[in-house]
C-alpha cells in the first residue's frame, strides 16, 4: 500500500492521543483524572446552545459563504476593534474549521516550499506539523523558565536567516501560559517590519489571562506590522465551544482571498447553523467569561502550589491560558517497578499507572524536561490527582 511522503511525516497529536488515551481508560470503568484535556469542563453558555437551536429550527442548514457568513465577519470585526483595537472590513476575515483549520489556511496561503517559519519552543504541537505539510522549514527558538518562557529580541533575530517567512506567535501559550508584554511585541512588530516577515498571532487564550497582565494583539501597533500580521482567535475556549470546531483569521485583504481559495476546495464553509451562534457569543453576554477566567485562576493557584509541594517538582505560575508546565527532571533517574524514569514520556506513563493521572509528556511540544497539566477540570478532580501524584512520587526509588 502507497502512503504519501508528506502523511509519513506527519506524528500523530499527542495532547489528543493522551485525551483520547484517559477517556477509553475511564470508559473501562477506571477512575482515570484527566488532566490531559485541552478543553473547558464548563458547558457552552445557554444563550449560545439557544441561538443555535432557533438557527437549525428556522431551516439555516443550507451552504454559506466559504468565507462566513456576512454577520459572523460583521461581528468578528467588531470584536476585533472593540477588544484588539484593530480595524477590518469583512473582506479581512475568514472563518475556518476552528483556530487549527485558520492557521493551517494561513501557513499554506503564505509559506512557500524550503521557506523557514520560526516557532519558540515550547510549542503547541501543531504548528511544526502544519509547517512541514507546507514542505517549509521550522526553526526552534528555545525558552524557559527564566524568561516565562517567552523569548527575548536577542533570539529572534539571531533565527531569522534570508529563508524566514514566517513568525508563529502564541500568547498566552499553550503549553507554558507564558504571556509576551507590551514591551516584547512591540520590539517583535519592529524587527518583523525591518526584516518584511509575517506574524501569524495566534491569541486563542487572549480572553484567559491572570493577574492584570495585558494582552496586546501584535497588529494593533501600526499599519507596517498590520499589513505583516494574520491575527488567528476562536470561540473553543473562551466561551467553551471546543467540539463546535469555530475560528477565524483576520488579515490583508489579498491573504484572505487566498485562504479562502484553499479552504473553497478543502472544508468549503462552515456548518451553517453554528454560525448564528458564533454571533451571539460575540454580540452577547461576556461576563460566563469572567466567570470561567475566574475559576480557573482559583485552580490555578492551587495546582501550583501543589506540584512546587512535590519533591522533584518545579512548577513556575503561569500567566495565561489554563495550563501548568512544571519541570519534572528533578525525578528523573528514579525507579517505579525497575523502570528508570528518564525523560517526560516515562513520567507520563509513570503518573498514569501509579496515579491514574492523564498529563501530556514535553517531548511532543518540544521540552523533554517538562509535563503539560490542563487545569480544565473541577477542583476536586485537582485535589484527588495531586494527592495521588504526591503519593506516588513517594514510592519513587
């Protein structure tokens, strides 16, 4: 049987993979706590489910525009002027298959073959996968803890080579939380105009952000950095509508017309009746948010708290987004049934057959030393996991 190159290179998600892995555990009847979810526990807003409904009742199930139907990107730019403060005609805006559908849209739309896009690493392990389907280059800038995983202008401009296409900025970052401050971005939009490469700004997490940090959208700096800047957001995780697969990009003019050329002959458009809802989580109520944001700070705090606890463990605070990524090298050479741990995958199985945790090992986003927890769970779901892995590391040998 013949399978393409281009598939070959292709690993499989791991975040997913570890989900996936929890949920057949639990499904066998395992009391298995999944902190491997990249998803809210919290339910989609009810105002959003209804309109939703009343779309689908009234007969919306009919083909849109590929691009999104004209309310949708009407309120997509506004949101972008009233939250981002970025202007945009509806002709800038593209809605996709979710945020992972808009940024593979966007790297195909304008990366070419043998192109370098730079990725700081630790990242989310679908940017180098999309990367390489464009049959481009990434290069890792590598960060940790000393800088809040963000990477300093000294390291972007020592990456950047004639090849660099493309800049891929995540903040709030999945998997660190590492937040970039105003200071940061603008010394990125600076170099990035200097050097005439794109910045594909990934804000997914912009609305999940701690202790008055600010979230500054790259493109909002002035028309040079706009005209570089595809600026990617959705409505998985703010408003927890991860499984309704709905996000957008918003750009130049003649970087949308590609986008939607690539995605007219792949997804066409979007489920129609999900988009009226997509309208009222922007139009509608904003506080389910602040709510959300509010608990998971309190989760937050308490999983840090509860993994520097652990001997072994180092776990920095993150500033965004609802994920920890502690340093767990601190156990490696130690035993647990004669296995010695030696790097994340180790500790991954480790936790999952000692604890019944499910976590995400750092190899996949590119960090050996370190474990992805999502504390997208309940409280109580982050209690009993941390008292059954602070147990287990007691039994380390």
């Amino acid at each position: 049987m013949f399978i393409s190159d281009r598939a070959k290179r292709i690993a499989p998600s791991p975040t997913l993979a570890a989900s996936a892995k929890a949920k057949q555990m639990q499904a066998e009847g395992i009391d298995v706590i999944n902190f491997g979810a990249g998803e809210p526990d919290f339910d989609t807003p009810q105002h959003i489910k209804d309109a939703a409904i009343k779309s689908l009742l009234s007969g919306f199930t009919k083909y849109t525009p590929t691009a999104g139907t004209l309310e949708l990107r009407k309120a997509i730019c506004a949101k972008l002027e009233r939250d981002n403060g970025l202007k945009y005609e509806p002709s800038n805006v593209i809605v996709s298959l979710g945020a992972k559908h808009s940024i593979y849209n966007a790297v195909l739309a304008t990366v070419n073959p043998g192109d370098e896009v730079i990725i700081p690493a630790p990242y989310w392990v679908s940017y180098p996968e999309i990367v390489g389907l464009a049959d481009a280059t990434p290069v890792y800038v590598h960060t940790d803890e000393t800088t809040g995983f963000t990477m300093t202008i000294d390291q972007l401009r020592e990456a950047i080579t004639p090849r660099t296409r493309m800049l891929i900025l995540n903040s709030p970052s999945n998997p660190t939380g590492g937040v970039y401050n105003r200071k940061q971005i603008e010394q990125i939009a600076e170099l990035a105009v200097e050097k005439g490469f794109y910045v594909l700004s990934d804000e997914i997490y912009e609305k999940i952000i701690y202790d008055g940090r600010e979230h500054v959208s790259i493109a909002s700096l002035g028309p040079d950095i706009k005209k570089l800047t595809i600026t990617v957001n959705g409505f998985s995780k703010a408003y927890s509508m991860t499984g309704w697969r709905l996000g957008y990009a918003a750009a130049e003019k003649e970087i949308v017309a590609a986008m939607e050329a690539i995605q007219s002959h792949s997804a066409s458009n979007m489920v129609s009746f999900t988009q009226p809802a997509a309208v009222a989580a922007l139009e509608g109520p904003q506080d389910v948010v602040d709510a959300m944001v509010a608990e998971f700070d309190r989760r937050r705090r308490y999983i840090v708290d509860r993994l520097n606890s652990i001997d072994g463990i180092s776990c920095p605070t993150p500033g965004g987004a609802f994920y920890v990524f502690p340093n767990v090298s601190g156990l490696y050479g130690r035993k647990y049934n004669g296995k010695v741990l030696q790097g994340s995958a180790d500790f991954e199985a480790f936790a999952l057959e000692a604890a019944q945790i499910a976590t995400v090992a750092g190899y996949g986003f590119g960090a050996d030393n370190y474990v992805r927890f999502s504390y997208a769970t309940s409280m109580e779901n982050i209690e009993k996991g941390m008292d059954r892995l602070e147990k287990a590391v007691l039994r380390l040998e």
